[in-house]
C-alpha cells in the first residue's frame, strides 16, 4: 500500500519504479486481501469518500472492454457497483471502494487516490553505491510491512530502508545492531527512496566517514539496464544515444565516451604493445580530385585523413558497434593525447580543414558494471579498442608532371604525410596496415583517376599516398592530332597542282605551315615551360619540316627549259681545217623529264611512306 494521493498516471509509474503493477483483483479472495491491505489507510486515502485506491485496468482502448494496462489483456474478473460502469469517453480508469466493490472514475490528472502495488515474492530491488561484498545483500523487497504509515523496504539479510516520522526521512537501518547507518538528504516527504539520491553518512560505512553525503540508487535495473535518476529502467542501447529514452533526460547526462586517471599526461604518446613504438594506422580517402593545374602542376583534392591508434591507459563507456562508430565530443578529445602530422608538398603550405572529429568505431572487450556501480555504465579498454583521429582537407597538392607521352601520359601524384621529428624512436606509421582508396568519380574531364595506393618508398614517419592520372586522348587526338594531318595532307595536296600555277601551290603550301605553326603555339602554351623535349613536339616538328620540304619542292621543280645565264654560258671552239679558228656559245638545258619523275616518285611515294612511317614511330614511342 502507497498512502499517498496521487493521480492515475503517477500512482502507475510508482508502482512500475518498485518493480510492481497496480493492483487488480481477480477473484472474491483477491478482493478481500486487498481489503485486508487498505483497512488501516481509510483515514489517510479519501478520508470523506468510499472509493480509496487505483485499480490498473482500463477500457480506453475499446469502449466496455476492461484491460490490464501492464500488458494490455482483457481481465475475466469484473466487480463493478450496480449502476456502473457509467461508461463514456471520459470515464476509463476503475477505484477500489471500502465494500470491495469497483467504480469508473476519471483519469484526469487533478483526481488522486491511493493505490495498492502488486508483485511476485521474486521481485526486488538493488541498492546500489555502496560496498556490498555480494549481490544478494543489495536486494530489497516490499513485503507488506509498515513502520510510521508507510511500507519498508527488507533487505535479504539486516539492512532495512524505512521511513522515519521523526526525522521526515528515509533511512538505511542494520537491524543486527539497531543502528542508523545513512539517512536521505532532499528528498519529499511524500516521496520515495527509488532513483538515484543523495544520503548522509550516520555512522561510517564503505569508508566514508560520519557526516559524508554519497548517492545511491534504488531500482529494479538489472545489470544489463540503465537506470534514470527517477528509478525507470531502459535498455544500455538508449544510454547517451542522443535522444531522451528518459522521462527526467537523465539518460544523456555525464555522457563523456573517455576516463583517463590523474596520472595521465596528455603530451606524451602512448606506448604500443609490450611497451614498444606506436604503430600507428594511416587511412586517406580521396574523395574529389576538383581541378588539374597543368601549367602550375598541381591539383586540389579534397580527401579524408584517418589516422588510427591504440591508447591502453585510458577507458571507455557509452560505445556502440554500428558502422559509424561512436562520435567522441570536443571534451572528450582534449583529455587523450592525439598525433600532430603534416603534408610535405602543398603548393600554398597550407591546407584547409573541413571538418575534425575523434572517433572510437569498435566497442570490444566490454565490462560489464560492478552491482555496487550506482552508474551502472558498461567499460570497454583502450587496449582493445581503437582511437581514430578523422581530418577532413581540402588542399592543393605539389605534383611533377611529366608530358614526355602526351597525350597518352600518366602523371604520378602523392601526397605525402609526414610525422614530427619529437615523435621519431616513439611513434611510427604502419606501413604494411594502411591504405589509400578513391571514392570520386573515375573519369574527370581530361583525366582518369586510377590505382590509388600506399607509396612503396612511405616509410616510419614518412607516408606517400600516390593515385595516377591518366589523360583522356580522345578531346586531345581530335583537336591536335587531326587537324595536323589535315593540315599535311593538305600540303601533300599541292603536288598534284598544275606545275605552271606556282602562285597557288606556293601560296596554298605557305598557308598550311602558318596554320601548322599556330596551332604549334597555342598547345605549347597550355603546356608548362620545359627544357625537355616532348614527343608532341617532335611531331609538330616532324610535320613541319615535311611542309618545308613540300615548299621547297614547289620552288625547285620546273615544268620547261629555261637558258642558262650569261655566266653560265660555255663557248665551243670550231677548228676548221680550211678556214680560221671560230668560237660559238653552246647553251646547257636543264632536263624537265628528271624533274616530273622527281616530283612523281616524291608524291606518290616518298612522301606516303614518309607520313606512315612517321604516325608509326610516333604512336609506338607513346606506348611503349
């Protein structure tokens, strides 16, 4: 019997704290216990009125259809008054009257009675915050019993909690020596000792001294529970889960993830294994290549840095095994100690941080709470669980191109990560552990982005992620590679003009080198200044002296006989045997015949030969 007034709703959740239900009869015997049980409170419980106590049933799921509201059953047994129920949407909840007969009543919040808690003789509760040498002696029980008006709580062996006329406070009595051992400090004359409370020492006891204040809790909760401060029990997997399981949002209180000891120094790094160097896990996601500066030869990448480690001096509470691991708070990260690194090639010297968070992703090992731990939280052991210090970065990297292949070529990028010297005998990366993986899209709009791995020559303090470019050809070949074909086959063209049209194959052969060389121009300035000599420029180079000679061709080849010059000219002696000597200038030609088979052989052959071979040897030099 609780002998306060209390609406419906409180007098159901008290009993639930005490591990119990409301009250409900079922059967003539059951009615008279219950009789038996609220005899001595008729003064206390609705002193003016016949009806004294809650009944735990209800019909405000179904109009006329009486249920447990512990587990929501219809009930067999009804005693209802003759008149009664009166029924209606208002009236849903039952009192007990002094005759042992049943009412419905309101469950308005501003009505109160008594009521009767109900429960096995295997129900208890724990006491916990104190230093019992077993379970057992922290198990209490309603029992029936009553000191000054209200029920006591019997330990298995010599404690008892009772409430105290006298004092307006509950206390802890041993019964073997009569003693007062703590007494409630705070707590409401009309409350209850269940929940987490503050009591004063009275008598040293667990070391404390006389006069010390320690808390205590009082509840059902099992070891695989959590207790909210009001007494309630909800699963461990709701404690500091970001959301209020708790009625009183006790369950998102004193939610640190890290306990360190007074003797823990946070500059200094943990040890490893059998007091070793750290090895510790290096992990880089490359998320976004966002540009390619080819005549500055970097890019900017944004990308994930996780950096992973064991740390076997401090604790852990609150862990969970999903996939994203348990998120540690800004609090919690300032306690342990976490790794300072850099990125050797940065093109600025700087990169920027997007976002920083400490992460803890296993929960392995768990302790389970001693039965005296009033906080009753689960512990997992920084030996058997990973820390992870996750940097979020965009920044642009250093990266040495090299076109000797464009355009087929592959650029090698890194990115290289690198530890302080003070870490250097203590703190090492683990090389043969970490990776490199790339979750952007493959293909960008000049390059693809393949074979992300852990550089071969990373070492202890040194890590080098390297990914490769590989540029697309196809933007390239149609806008570089053809139109210079064109442009020679062009040229090749004006051999087969008319001999006698010099303008027009002079003009026309010009026309194609300019044109050649433009286009020359614009690709080698959207390249970086080298002194080394790519094969794209042997081509262009190739391509333009078979112009020249196209040109030169078209000066030298003639199609008639044109007479020497005066210079040129050789007199011939005639020696006639019967006259004087005479002298007559003989004149030399030049052959046209010898120069159309010139030109012929060049433009049907040479040439053809001279432009096949010069795509074979450029094309395999690329590939190979």
């Amino acid at each position: 019997m609780l002998p306060e007034m209390r609406s419906f709703v409180a007098s159901v959740s008290l009993c639930g704290i005490m591990n119990a239900t409301a009250a409900i009869p079922t059967s003539s015997l059951e009615t008279e216990l219950l009789m038996q049980e609220l005899e001595p409170f008729h003064d206390v419980c609705s002193p003016s009125t016949p009806w004294k106590v809650w009944l735990g049933i209800s019909d405000e799921l179904e109009e006329g259809v009486w249920r447990d509201i512990s587990n929501y059953q219809p009930i067999d047994f009804i005693n209802f008054a003759p008149t009664y129920p009166a029924g209606g949407s208002i009236y849903n909840c039952a009192q007990l009257m002094t005759d042992g007969q049943w009412i419905d009543s309101s469950c308005r919040t501003t009505k109160r009675q008594c009521v009767i808690c109900q429960m096995e003789h295997t129900d208890f509760l724990r006491l916990r915050g104190l230093c019992f040498d077993s379970e057992h002696q922290m198990r209490f029980s309603l029992k029936g019993i009553y000191i000054d008006g209200r029920p006591v709580f019997s330990g298995y062996y010599d404690k008892v909690i009772h409430w105290s006329a006298t004092s307006k406070q509950w206390t802890l009595t041993d019964t073997a020596n009569n003693s007062t051992m703590l007494r409630t400090s705070g707590i409401m004359t009309r409350s209850y000792p269940v929940g987490k409370h503050s009591w004063i020492v009275q008598e040293e006891i667990c070391e404390l001294p006389e006069g010390s204040s320690v808390t205590l809790s009082l509840s059902p909760c099992d070891s695989e529970q959590f207790m909210c401060s009001s007494g309630h029990c909800i699963t461990r997997d709701d404690r500091c889960n970001l959301r209020y399981d708790c009625d009183d949002g006790s369950d998102e209180l004193h939610c640190a993830k890290i306990i360190v000891g007074d003797e823990y120094q946070i500059q200094l790094p943990p040890v490893g294994s059998q007091a070793s160097v750290l090895m510790m896990l290096a992990r880089l996601t490359l998320t976004r290549v966002a540009n390619v500066d080819e005549i500055n030869m970097a890019i900017t990448l944004e990308f994930e840095m996780v950096l992973t480690w064991v740390d076997s001096r401090v604790s852990m509470r609150h862990l969970t095994s999903s996939k994203t691991g348990t998120i540690l708070g800004t609090d919690d990260r300032e306690k342990v100690w976490t790794p300072t690194y850099r990125f050797v090639n940065l093109q600025s010297g700087q990169a920027k941080l997007l976002s920083e968070n400490m992460v803890v992703v296993t929960a392995n090992n768990a302790t389970p709470p001693s039965f005296n731990d009033r906080n009753m939280d689960t512990l997992y052991p920084g030996a058997s669980n990973n820390l992870s210090l996750v940097h979020q970065y965009t920044a642009s990297i250093i990266c040495l191109f090299n076109f000797w292949a464009y355009p087929v070529d592959i650029q090698l990028c890194r990115i290289v990560v690198s530890l302080p010297s003070t870490y250097e005998g203590y703190v090492h990366f683990s090389t043969l552990a970490s990776t490199m993986v790339y979750t952007g899209a493959k293909d960008l709009a000049q390059y693809s982005v393949k074979n992300p791995r852990v550089g071969p020559h990373s070492g202890k303090s040194q890590m080098m992620f390297e990914f490769e470019l590989h540029r697309r050809p196809g933007v390239i070949i149609m806008s570089t590679f053809m139109p210079s074909m064109l442009l020679l086959l062009v040229s090749w063209a004006t051999l087969f003009v008319k001999l006698e049209a010099l303008n027009v194959r002079a003009i026309m052969s010009l026309t194609t080198l300019l044109v050649l060389y433009t286009l020359f121009s614009n690709l080698s300035s959207s390249l970086p200044k080298s002194a080394e000599i790519k094969l794209i420029d042997v081509w262009f180079f190739s391509i333009i002296f078979v112009l020249f000679i196209n040109i030169m061709i078209h000066i030298f080849v003639t199609d008639k006989t044109e007479s020497c010059p005066i210079s040129d000219r050789i007199r011939m002696i005639v020696v006639n045997p019967m006259g004087p000597e005479t002298t007559k200038p003989v004149h030399l030609h030049s052959d046209p015949m010898l120069s159309l088979r010139f030109l012929v052989v060049y433009r049907s052959i040479a040439l053809p030969i001279i432009i096949v071979v010069l795509n074979i040897a450029f094309w395999v030099t690329v590939h190979f």
